[in-house]
C-alpha cells in the first residue's frame, strides 16, 4: 500500500493516530515527545535525540519480581534508518533472536509502531552510509513516510503499517514526485558520504583495529575522554547493562540498568581485579567491540552512523577522527 | 511461552559452614529443583545486596540442594557472609557450559587447583567419585595461601584414599604435611604422560596463566589443558556483554575453555 498524504491532511491523520495509542515524534527540543493539542513537530531536525532506544530497552526497568513489564502501546514517528538498522540487526537479535529469548524486551518491542522518515538533511555528524545504512533505510518500519513539496509518499511495510493508512485518503504519486524523491535521495547519500568515506565491511575497520592495538595510538586519542559513559548512552546499538535491584514501594524487584564500557568499574571482579585498568583500554574496547566482535556477532558493526556520540562527547571526541587515523 | 530468563527460583540457607578465615559454604535449598552439571555456574542474589556468579560445589544432577562456596571478596559476599541458616537468597541458572566429562574420562587426569578454585573443583571431585572406574588416575596439586586457608581440609583424607594428591602453602607453619611454595612447584614432584594426560586446571588468574604456561613445557598440549575462566558474568547468559573475552561470551561460550582458545587473547588473564 502506497500513496501521497497531502500535506493540508497530515495533521488530521496525525490526530487519528493519537486517538488510538499514544504517538510520539520529534518535537522542538528534539527528542521524542508525546503529540497533542498546538503540538509543533519537526521531521526534519536530525539526530533524534535519545531516538527510540529507551522505547524499547528503557535506561532503567524491571525484568523479574513481577508479571507484566512494558506499558501500552506506542506509535513512533520520524524514526531513522540507523536507528531501525540497530534496532533489527542488533537489539532484536542479540535479544529476541537468541537463546534464551529475553521477554522482557519482547514485550517492550512489541509495544511499538514504528513510522519512519528519510533523511532529506543529514546533520554534518552523520556517517549512516559507511557503516552500511542509508539515510533514507526503511527496513523493520511498519510504515515510511518521504518528504515531497506538497506532503508525504507513504508506504505501508507491514499490516501494523497498512491498518494505519486504512481509511486515510491516498492521492496519486506523480512522475515529479518521484523524480524529485529520487533526487532528494541521491543529495542525501552524497551528504552523508561527504562526511565520512569509510566502508565498514570493505575497508575492515575491525582489522585495522585489531592491528593497531599499540597504547601510543589509543592513548593519544582518548586524552579528552572523561569516562561520562555519554557516547554509550546515546548510542542506538550499545545494549551493555547490570543488573540491580528497585523497589515498586511494595516489594523489592531486578532491575535492568544501561551500562558503559567507558566507566571505570565494567568489568571489575570481585576482589578488585580488572581486565582493563587504563582509561586507554577501556576507550579501546568501545571500537574493537563494535567493529570487530559486533561485526563477527551480527555481521553489521555496533555502529550504525548515527553521530550521536560525536554531538554528545564533552571531550569533543570524534569516532571518525579515531578511525580515520587507523588508515594514516 | 518462553520463560523470563531473568527470574530466580527463591531458596533457603540450610547449613553455614566456615571453611577458611574468609570461605564459607552455604548449603541452600531451592524451592524447585534445578539441573547443573559440574563447571556450571549460578547466579545467586543476596537480596539488598546485589548478584554474583558462583560455580556450586556440590554434587550434580537434578536437585534442590546445592552448596555454594563463597570467598568475601566484595560489597555482596560481605552481606552473604552475614547470613544465618533460615535466611533466603534466590539462585537463577544453571549457565555455561561445565567440564567436558568426555574428554576427562579413561586417561590420566591432572587436576590444579589454587584458592576459591576448589570450589568447582570440588564437584568434579564428586562426579569422579561417582563414577570411578573411568577415571583411571586422578593426579591433584591444590595450592592455598597458608595452612589456614585450605579449603576442604576435612574432605583430603578421604580424597587421599582415592586419588595421588601433593599441597602446597605459600607460606607454611610447622602443621603444614604439604610443601611451601606456589602451586607450579608441584609439578616436580609427579610423573605424567603428557603426550596423553589432560590437565584441568581452576584457581586465581595468575596462577591459571603459570600452572598452564608450565604444563606447556611438560608437553601437554593446549587443547589438553582446560580452564575455567572467571570475568564479570552479569546476565549469565549473552545478553549483557560484560564477560566478553576476545570473541568469547565467558557465560556461555565458558566458562570451561581450552588453553588453545584463550591464551593470547587480550586481557584474559587479568
């Protein structure tokens, strides 16, 4: 199911869904807010803040001591190929996919609907194309919508996606339409290749990095770095956490808690012992694990060139910079 | 439907015994039964306190007794160490992959052990005992810091009967029958075939790297020397990424590997 929704409609479709489960989509701020009355949206404005991770593997929940974990249903609109790419090739198959399957995260996946956007302005921080993706990438959406002068083409990618454009008046697609969609798309990929040429797979960054474990190098590159864990946290593919416990006033539960690699005290044993003690090792490890055992795990990297944590480092560390200078 | 993999099944001290100055045995009992086989591993919650991977020490097999031995070495092993018969923790598992039993079996065995490591060890020693005739010659070096801490001193007389054991403390007193010095001292003293003998050896980092670097001299080769493998197992089973050791999952690709396979990753024997 395909169709243009004109653009003067949008806002009546976007109340139809509200009506039905929550829908959240990028505010002004940025992030992912819940639509309502006077509500000003902004498709464009990338990167998504937060994105969809905390939808679907919160920072911090419950995972046993209880019956049911995730809330309601939830639409989320203006979701992005390299947040759909980790959500599918990494999230759901590290958690879903292997044994044994985690339920707790099923139940949150399940929660969701997911609309997603092109990319028509890729933010100078976006490297989606060399880690495999593409800022126009649909894949696992239920529903995609493309920017076009008047509205948006949609297209329904599941029956979740076709059921939401049931009953939504669908005009023609034009041969300008799609030849100025076909444009817009090209644009964006030359964009985003402009900031970062690497290829994750041809280029073998993991190798590179496997050769090039010397302390000299990481060292150098992780002078800035305060260990906040911020790249971690912002980051659509890391999944590390701890388990703890909360209390819901009533009785004491496990708790699931994102963790960093960057923190000092991740790989700690009892006793004391760490298997990296130096902050460069621990910096080290974020790339050797994404771009080496991810890639060998999920054969995409544990990177999907989103940018976040270039935009989010108060070091101001900058993941192509240290890549980049593999190949020096 | 799939099961939360992250519920404990709820158990009850039954038994506190002090093995060392630091090691205590608890023998709890869970409210169902559980399946380990040996070199598996559980996670024990110590309710307030946190959650720790712990190899159980008792005999296995479908059961809802277990013994877990646990040296105080953090913030939740303290607490644990506080707890009195009655008491409840929760225990979720089993994990990992144990001892390969198939490869143990009609050869030479020679088992090293150093500190908590006797713990899984000591469930091997049971599964041996369970099925003697197999195990044709079990060798055993076990070194400990000082007499005091010798684990499961009371059970080496009736091991003595059956299996060649030698002991070292790296400090001794006049009450020590053993040797002083580190574990590796041992290996002068014993006579092996080690084109064919199959080494196992579980214990402190440092003393896994030496015991294991020096059977490589003897001649054992590495897929000949077996390992346990202790790093940070949070989830226990591949979910969490804490425990990764190069391209390995300690939890469920380990914690039982052979030498061959980890010897020169980065890290591991830190």
């Amino acid at each position: 199911m395909k169709g243009k929704i004109k653009r003067d409609k949008f806002d009546s479709i976007l109340k139809k869904w509200a009506a039905e489960k929550p829908l959240f989509l990028p505010g002004e701020s940025g992030l992912l807010e819940e639509y309502g009355d006077d509500f000003k949206y902004d498709l464009e404005k990338v990167p998504v803040w937060g994105g969809i991770k905390e939808f679907v593997f919160p920072s911090r929940n419950a995972v046993a001591g209880k019956e049911k974990f995730a809330p309601g249903p939830v639409i989320l609109l203006g979701v992005r190929g390299c947040d759909l790419n980790a959500l599918k090739g990494i999230f759901d198959s590290i958690m879903i996919e292997q044994e044994p399957v985690d339920t707790v995260y099923k139940s949150f996946r399940d929660r969701v609907t997911l609309i997603s956007v092109d990319c028509n302005s890729p933010a100078e921080t976006c490297f989606c194309v060399s880690t495999g993706g593409s800022p126009y990438g649909a894949s696992g959406s239920d529903l995609h919508l493309s920017a076009v002068k008047d509205g948006y083409i949609a297209e329904a990618l599941s029956e979740e996606g076709k059921r939401l454009l049931g009953g939504v008046e669908l005009d023609e697609i034009s041969a300008s339409d799609e030849r100025k969609y076909s444009d817009r798309k090209d644009a964006a990929v030359k964009m985003v290749k402009s900031n970062f040429s690497l290829d994750s797979q041809k280029d073998l960054i993991g190798e590179k990095i496997k050769n090039n474990l010397n302390k000299s190098y990481w060292d150098e590159k992780a002078k800035t770095c305060m260990q906040c864990g911020g790249c971690n946290f912002s980051c659509p593919s890391c999944y590390c956490n701890v388990l703890n416990e909360m209390s819901d006033s009533r009785k004491v539960l496990k708790a699931l808690q994102w963790d960093s690699c960057q923190l000092s005290g991740y790989a700690r044993v009892a006793g004391g012992a760490t298997p990296r003690p130096h902050l460069w090792q621990g910096f080290r490890h974020r790339y050797y694990c994404k771009f080496s055992l991810m890639q060998g795990e999920f054969d995409m990297p544990g990177c999907t060139g989103c940018g976040r944590c270039i935009k989010t480092c108060p070091g101001e560390i900058d993941m192509r910079d240290t890549i980049k200078g593999l190949y020096e | 439907m799939n099961k939360n993999p992250y519920s404990p099944i709820k158990a009850q001290i039954k038994e506190v015994i002090d093995e060392t100055p630091n090691i205590k045995t608890f023998v709890i009992e869970l409210e169902e039964e559980m399946e380990f086989s040996t070199g598996q591993f559980v996670q024990l919650t110590v309710p307030g306190a946190g959650e720790c991977p712990f190899t159980p020490s008792s005999k296995t097999g479908k059961t809802a007794l277990m013994d877990i031995t646990v040296m105080k070495a953090g913030a939740a092993t303290a607490v644990l160490h506080e707890k009195k018969p009655s008491d409840i923790v929760y225990v979720r598992g089993p994990y990992g992959n144990g001892f390969p039993l198939d490869r143990l079996r009609d050869r030479e065995l020679l088992i090293v052990g150093g500190g908590c490591g006797m713990a899984p060890l000591r469930s091997l020693l049971h599964e041996i005992l369970s099925d003697r005739n197999r195990y044709p010659r079990v060798i055993m070096l076990y070194g400990c810091k000082t007499p005091r801490d010798m684990l499961y001193g009371d059970s080496f007389g009736e091991w003595g009967e059956e299996f060649e054991i030698h002991k070292a403390a790296d400090k001794a007193d006049s009450s020590w029958d053993g040797k002083q010095g580190v574990v590796t001292e041992l290996f002068k003293d014993i006579k092996v075939d080690a084109a064919k003998c199959v080494a196992v050896v579980v214990g402190p980092p440092v003393m896994m790297k030496f015991a294991s670097l020096e059977l490589s001299k003897m001649g054992v080769s590495d897929d000949r020397i077996i390992v346990s493998l202790e790093k940070n197992m949070t989830c226990g089973f591949g979910k969490c990424r804490h425990c990764l050791v190069g391209p390995y999952y300690v939890c469920k690709d380990g914690p039982v590997f052979e030498y061959g396979q980890v010897k020169d990753l980065p890290d591991v024997w830190d």
